[in-house]
C-alpha cells in the first residue's frame, strides 16, 4: 500500500497508524500489525471491485455496501472463519471511531459504518488436554539436543503458565525469576503485565535451558529462538507443537480426534486448575482475562465434573409422579420433591 495519498483516506491512514494507536492510545505493535492487516486486504479489495488504483480510493470508498462486499469476501473466498471475519470488522470500527473524531464532516459516514454488526459465531466445544496427553506429549522430545531441550523448555513453561502464545513467543529473560519464589512475567492484550508462578520442576527446566544458551537473566534478550537465532513467531511455536502432537499421537491415538491449536495448551492449564479446585476468579487473573465471563466457560467443559455433579443430585424419586389427592395441594407436592 502506497503512502500518502494526495486525499482524505491518505492522510487519516497515515495520522492513525503513525500517531493515534501509538502515541495517543498507546496499542501494542501486535494490535497495530493486525489492524495494518485488515486495512490492506479492505484496501485491495476495494480497489479491484471499484476498478481504481489504492491511491485512487478515497475516504467515501470505504462506504457500507463495499465494506460488507469485503466481508463476505472473506468468508465466501478466502474462506475466513466467522471469528475471523468479526477480526477484520473490528479493526475497521476502530478506524471509524477515528474518523468520527477527527473528521465530523464524515459522522455520518462513519456512523454508517459502525452499524454494521458482528457476525454470531456457533460456539464451539473447547478442545484440551488431559494430564497423560500432556506427559505423552512431554515424553516425545529428546531433551538431548539443543532443539529438544528449547521444545520441552517451551512447552513446559506453555503448560505450567496457560499463557497465550504471543506472549510466549515475546518472553525476555529479564522476565524470568528462577530463584524463589519462582515466577515469570507475562505481557498481555494491551501490554498489560501479570505475574505468573512457576512450578519448582518448570524453574529446573528454564535453568537448565538458560544455562545451556548462556542465556543472562538480566537481559532483555529473547527466550525461545528459532533455529536462525531470531525470536520464535506464533507461527513456529503451532509448528513445533503440531510436531510434537503428531509423535505423541503413536501412544494416545484419542489425540487425533482432537482439534487442537497453541491457545488448547492454554485451554488445558485452566481445565487442570478448576479440576484441582481453583476457583474461577483465580484463574481469571492467572490466565490474564479481562472479563471473568471469559473464564465461566471452562466451568462447562469437563464431563466428568459434569458426572460427579449430576451424582450428587438426589433423583426425584417415582412415587413423585402420582397426582396430588383432594387433600393435597400442587404446593404439597413440589416440596415433597
């Protein structure tokens, strides 16, 4: 996408990403990459439907019709999910926001805009592992090489932490405390900072493996590299992952039912904490959630919690089923239940 832009479009692209997300909102690079992202693929979607260069479309372009042209463009032929599709529009709200405020001669443009709504997304069932899943998945590493103590170290610290994987990929050593009381320091959305403990095993391994690497826990270099000597992406971390799923998968063949990602590792670090009996507001913060509504849905998850539940409830016994007599009142009988 080419800079700017001898039009409005041009200029409030440039003020936003240069100035209003960093300096004013202070976003994280993270969020400013994917808005990035999503206003590239809206801008070349644009300018093939409405057959004009990118430096030809201007702020009126980005109108409703061809905004939600683009979005089923996303679903129908890039064959983006829901979740992903509701991704894009947020960016583009966020973008209108500052439209509205910078340039009120276009509110109702932009009102326009954020009227679109999001799309519902069937929820699906969360997908996580249990503790032998784990282990097996643990097991198939070869500590013995510099590749495999650098997978078991992540892994491990994935595991211990429920952390997403983004701030996995962003760990520092200065963010390491491997002394006690063990602890890790995470970045999370927002750039907001949570301290998370480390189990004394997880500390032995990440000292292990920082004394491996040489690695000088006062620095600010990063954790997990990858065999380039760069920083691991959210990219090589799924790979190594999906590698170590796949040999694990030779002893626990219920792995390959499983649909399982980067954030299922975290999904199994809250599932194994509310098993333990951890409560939910615990794990809200342990996990870093804005929302405590975001952590109730692991309190549906496991069957056999589910099982042991309904086991506890006295059935309504049988007799209950017969009619309330003359001397009998439908009060009677809902309290004999």
């Amino acid at each position: 996408m080419k800079t700017g832009l001898p039009n409005l479009l041009g200029a409030a692209i440039r003020d936003y990403f240069t100035d209003h997300l960093p300096r004013l909102r202070g976003t994280s690079p993270h969020t400013i990459h994917s808005y990035r992202d999503s206003m590239v693929l809206l801008l070349r979607f644009l300018s093939r439907q409405r057959n004009k260069p990118i430096t030809g479309l201007d702020l009126t372009d980005l109108d409703p019709p061809g905004i939600l042209a683009f979005l089923s463009h996303l679903e129908q032929e890039r064959k983006n999910g829901v979740s992903t599709r509701n991704v894009r529009l947020s960016a583009i709200h966020a973008f209108f926001h500052f439209v509205a405020s910078r340039n009120p001669e276009h509110l109702e443009l932009a009102q326009r805009v954020l009227g679109i709504p999001f799309k519902r997304a069937r929820q699906r069932a969360i997908d996580y592992l249990e503790y032998d899943e784990i282990d097996a998945i643990l097991k198939t590493i070869n500590r013995t090489t510099p590749q495999g103590s650098r997978d078991y170290a992540l892994l491990t610290t994935m595991f211990n932490t429920g952390a997403r994987v983004q701030e996995i990929a962003d760990l520092r050593a200065c963010d390491l405390q491997l002394t006690k009381p063990f602890q890790v320091r995470l970045f999370g959305k927002g750039r907001k900072e949570r301290y998370c403990p480390l189990w004394p095993q997880t500390a032995a391994v990440l000292k292990a493996f920082s004394a491996q690497r040489a690695l000088d826990l006062r620095s600010e270099s990063r954790v997990f590299l990858n065999h380039r000597g760069r920083p691991l992406t959210r990219f090589g971390i799924r790979y190594i992952l999906a590698r170590c799923l796949g040999l694990a998968c030779a002893n626990v063949p219920n792995l390959r039912k499983k649909r399982l990602h980067p954030h299922s590792v975290r999904h199994s670090t809250a599932v194994a904490l509310l098993k333990s009996g951890v409560d939910l507001s615990t794990i809200s913060h342990l996990l870093g959630h804005a929302s405590p509504t975001t952590t109730n849905r692991y309190a549906k998850v496991d069957l056999e919690m589910k099982r042991q539940a309904i086991a506890k409830v006295k059935p309504v016994p049988r007799r209950s089923r017969t009619p309330w007599g003359k001397d009998r009142t439908i009060l009677d009988w809902l309290e004999s239940l």
